[in-house]
C-alpha cells in the first residue's frame, strides 16, 4: 500500500507531466527525458521499498543508500534538462 506521501508525488508529478505536453509544442526529447526520470524514479522507490522492508538482503544492504542518493541526483539532473526544455519550448 503506497502511503499518503508517495501518493502526492505521483498524482502532482502525472499533473505536471500532463499540463506540460499539453500547455505547448515540445520537442521529442521532452518525452524521452520525462519517460527515462519516470523510470529512474520507479526503480528508486523500488529500491527503498526493499530496504526497508527485507532486512535479509545481507550485503546488499550497503550499497543501497548510494545507489538512492545516486538515482536521486540523476533524477534531480534530468528535471532540471526538462525545466530547461519545456523554458526553452515555450520562448520559441
């Protein structure tokens, strides 16, 4: 069960999503960059779920704080590309 949280991420982030394809012509890369954040996003949560849920992961418990904060940074990375596309979208 997803808790109230990550609920609001994903309904405020498909919000976000659909008001930008549809507010403005954008360019191919636009969706490609959203679907490949959308991706990184799900295996992020993926990821934190079973951290904190399996305790008998053993040594892949270490890793996985990095592998979080890693895929945080690139999600992070790549949002900033799609402000940057959508600004770059609608001045033209």
């Amino acid at each position: 069960m997803l808790s109230a949280g990550v609920a609001v991420f994903i309904l405020t982030g498909a919000l976000l999503a659909v008001q930008r394809l549809a507010s403005a012509p954008l360019p191919i890369s636009y969706p490609i960059v959203l679907v490949i954040k959308v991706g990184l996003g799900v295996w992020m949560f993926v990821l934190a779920r079973r951290a904190g849920t399996n305790a008998s992961i053993g040594a892949l418990r270490v890793p996985i704080p990095w592998q979080l904060a890693g895929i945080g940074v690139v999600i992070y990375g790549l949002a900033i590309a799609l402000r940057a596309i959508y600004e770059d979208a609608i001045r033209a």
